[in-house]
C-alpha cells in the first residue's frame, strides 16, 4: 500500500473509524507506523465511545495509552539505555567483565563490555512479539468497536438490536471464542440508554474489564515470548567480546583467535563468557519486564505496574451493586474494594495482570484527560500520511 493511498483514505477525526479504516491500518506493513496509526485509531474509537456513553473512559481509551507505551518498546525507546543503566549498576556484571579481562590478560572496558550485550540481548524479538501483540489486539478488538459504532450510531441504529450484532461474535471462551465482547458490547450498549449515571458507571467498568479479560488472554503468547526473548547466548556474546577486543583487520583477528586457542586461554575465555552471559540474562530479563511494566499516562504520569496503583476509587465506584460486576470482580480482583496489594509480581502471569487491570480502570474510569490526543496536529498529519512523525512520541 502507498503512503499516499494510505493518505488519501483517512477518514477526518470528526468521524469514528469504521471496519475498513482498521483493516488498512492493520495491513500496514511497517510495524512503527503502524502501531502510530493503531494508536490514534483508538483514540478516535474512545472519542466516539465516550460521546454516546456519557463521556467516561471505555476500554479504548485505555488502550489509547498502553499501545502508546508499546509503541516505545517496538521502537526500541529507553530500553537499550534500561539495560546499559542496570548492567552499569551491577557489582555481578562488574565481577563477570574482570574474568573475561583475566581471561585475555588484558584490560576490558566496562562500557564496551555493555554494548556488546546490548548488542547481544535480542531486543529485536522483544520489539518484535510487541508488533505482534499491538496488532493481534488492534485487528480483532477494534473492528467490533468500529462496527458497533457504525451499526448503533448512524443510519438505521434504531432497527438493530445488539443481540444481532454479538451474533456476529464466536461463541465460548477466550482466546479462541468471544464470549467476553459479547457481554461487553451488551453492557456498553445498555449504558448508551440508562439515565442513572451510576448503572452507566458500573457498566462501562463491567464491560471494559470484560474486554481487558478477553484481550489479556489473548496476549499472553505474546506477552511471554517478549518476556523470555533476552536470551543472551554465551558463545554469540564470547565472539562479539572477541571482535570488538581484539584490534586489526579480519586477517589479524583470526590469528589472535588462533594463538588464543594454542596458549589456552581460549577456553578459559569461554567460561568467563558463559558466567557473564549468566548474569547479564537475569538483569537483561529484569530490564525487559522494568519496560513493559510502565505506562505512561496524560500529564507525565508514570505508572510502574510493579506497585501498589497510587490512587483511589471515583465516588460513583467507591461502592459497586450490579451483580455481575461483583461476580467478575470476586474472579479477577482478590483485593475487594482496594488498591492494596495490585502490584503486579510477575506480568507473565495473566491473574497477576488481571488484578492491576480491573483497579485501573475503577480507579481511572471518569478521569477526563484520558480522552486527550495522544499526538499533536503535526504528528497526526504524518502518521496518517504513513511516515513517522518527529518529536516525541
């Protein structure tokens, strides 16, 4: 697809997108602008959500923000200087890099050192799962928003009935069925209707956990493999140390190599190498799982999904009585009524996960600046012209 085919079928933000604006955006083949576009997509979504459900946060307006923070670790943004921070700090890689220096009877520069794991670290998968995750999410969930929004708010709405529109919607469980949207979309269409501003508060919270249930089940591969991608292999990191400090040409190199092995040392080489990799691992992991658990929300705010969320429950949710909203709670949050204890130990772990979730959206659910752009006017001119916009993003 051109740039200026992508261009050229953008619809104007005044208008919610509609299924075929998320399946071009979806065939975009460049996973960073295209995860821009996702990213701006879901904000027109939650913008037209919010106008016919009282203007509170939906679940794309969550998801406005956690594709924005994807989109750093599919560019790679902060995670490479995350990880050359935490082997800086680490007395473990410090004791690794002088057996590999022993090793070669030779002084090795700690900073060479670390930008050869780096080098190492395979951030390329964890970019990568995150692509594939941003976009498996984008494609499924997104084009149920864009259709519901089409088919209840424009010609017509009055002669459908959502009960047709989750027929459309597979049967059964998460991953595979969509038992989930079915109910959420039923509760986001009741609170299209209801005039009591508390029913509509809890079922807008009922149906956006109900859809972060089915979009984190669907996650999971994805989640896990960018968890374990850093694998730092021993050998790999031995022949990068290796090129980096061994100086002349190509030639010259390989004859080092070559004396190294004739002397002896070269197999002492590969066991201070295999300790280093070791130990680079575990903080490389570290790093990976420091990046994914952030997310940044309006106004510099920065949330680490490692603690206890900082904040409370609006008035309107401070006490909840639809049933089904108690019931689905009683599952996925073991902390009734608090925040305490929502720390996410392990986000490989999808209850873990599920915990932190559904008490942020109680907590952020009528939070107002969540609704803003999540790009300027520039920005958006470019993203949707299919290049990548400058500034930050």
């Amino acid at each position: 697809m051109s740039q200026a085919g992508t261009h050229v079928h953008e619809r104007s933000d005044d208008m919610p997108p509609v299924v075929a604006d998320v399946d071009r955006i979806a065939a975009h083949a460049d996973p960073v602008v295209r995860n821009l576009q996702i990213t701006h997509c879901y904000h027109r979504l939650s913008r037209a959500m919010a106008a016919v459900t009282g203007g509170a946060a939906n679940w794309c307006t969550f998801a406005v923000w956690a594709s924005k923070q994807v989109g750093r670790t599919i560019r790679q943004e902060d995670l490479a200087r995350t990880v050359e921070r935490l082997l800086k700090s680490s007395p473990e890689v410090a004791a690794g890099v002088d057996l590999v220096a022993r090793a070669l009877r030779r002084t090795v520069p700690h900073e060479m050192v670390r930008r050869a794991v780096v080098t190492v670290a395979r951030l390329d998968d964890v970019s990568a799962a995150s692509a594939r995750g941003n976009l498996k999410v984008f494609e499924e969930i997104a084009r149920e928003f864009a259709r519901f929004l089409t088919e209840f708010t424009g010609p017509g709405a009055e002669e459908r009935t959502i009960a047709e529109f989750c027929d459309s919607l597979r049967a059964g469980e998460p991953p595979e069925g969509q038992r989930c949207l079915r109910q959420a979309f039923t509760r986001y269409h009741r609170a299209m209707t209801t005039g009591d501003p508390k029913q509509r508060a809890e079922l807008l919270l009922l149906a956006n956990i109900e859809v972060g249930l089915h979009e984190q089940t669907r996650l999971q591969p994805e989640i896990a493999a960018a968890l374990e991608a850093p694998v730092v292999d021993p050998r790999e990191l031995e022949r990068r140390l290796l090129d980096l400090l061994l100086p002349g040409n190509r030639v010259v190199k390989w004859l080092r190599r070559t004396l190294l092995t004739v002397l002896g040392r070269r197999s002492a080489v590969r066991i201070a190498s295999e300790q280093l990799a070791d130990r680079v691992r575990v903080l490389v992991r570290r790093a990976v799982t420091e990046h994914l658990m952030t997310l940044a929300l309006p106004g510099g705010e920065l949330l680490d999904l490692g603690e206890d969320l900082p904040a409370t429950f609006p008035p309107l949710l401070a006490e909840l009585s639809d049933p089904e909203l108690l019931a689905l709670l009683e599952i996925v949050d073991p902390t009734a009524d608090s925040v305490l204890g929502t720390a996410a130990r392990d986000w490989a772990d999808l209850p873990d996960r599920m915990h932190y979730i559904a008490d942020m959206f109680r907590c952020h659910a009528l939070r107002g600046d969540l609704l803003d752009p999540p790009f300027t006017a520039e920005q958006v001119e470019a993203l949707t012209a299919g290049h990548r916009p400058g500034g930050a993003l």
